[in-house]
C-alpha cells in the first residue's frame, strides 16, 4: 500500500504518497488546471522538469566526486527542487491516469 511508502525532509513531517498526491490534486483542482492536466501535457512537462534536473549534473562526470558531495548547499537545494518538481509531474500524472503507485511498487 502507499501508505508505507514515505517521503520526507528534514524539516518537515513525513508524509505518505496518498497524502501528497491528494495535496497536489487540491492544488490543482483550486486553480480549474484539470483542463490543462492531461497526461500528454503532463508527460511533457515532467520531461522539461526531468531536463532541468539533469542540466544540473551536466558534465560533472561519473565518479561519485564529482557528483553530489563537491555540489555547494545552493546547487543541493536545486537539486532538491528539480526533484520536487519532477516528483510532483509524476504524481499528478498517475494520478490523472488512475494508477496507484503504491500497487506497483516493490
């Protein structure tokens, strides 16, 4: 179930898939975005989203130096976001789809 499936930040209280992906359908629901939120729209913007994160290790090379732990506290925290962004895309298009990650998660 989704329900054991966490996401979670320091800072924050964690929270499961169902309860995040309820968040962002209320988001958008507040807005009248459903219109727009058709999987072809979604799938698009999750791919720029997936670009903007991957912009971020662009020629940073395949050693584990040069990844992550020689990134500075503002380019982690854009990473944070890339992901949060790319997180989201992929939640409301399952959610359009009516799928159920949580089922096919091992």
């Amino acid at each position: 179930s989704t329900s054991s499936i966490i996401l979670m930040e320091d800072t924050q209280k964690a929270q499961t898939v169902d309860e995040i992906r309820l968040k962002i359908r209320e988001f958008a629901t507040e807005r009248m975005w459903a219109r727009f939120h058709t999987p072809r729209n979604l799938l698009l913007a999750l791919m720029g989203e997936l670009g903007e994160l991957a912009e971020l290790f662009q020629f940073r090379g395949d050693g584990e130096d040069s990844q992550t732990a020689t990134m500075t506290k503002e380019e982690l925290d854009k990473v944070g976001q890339e992901i949060a962004d790319v997180s989201i895309y992929l939640l409301r298009l399952a959610d359009v789809c009516r799928v159920r990650i949580g089922n096919y998660v091992v």
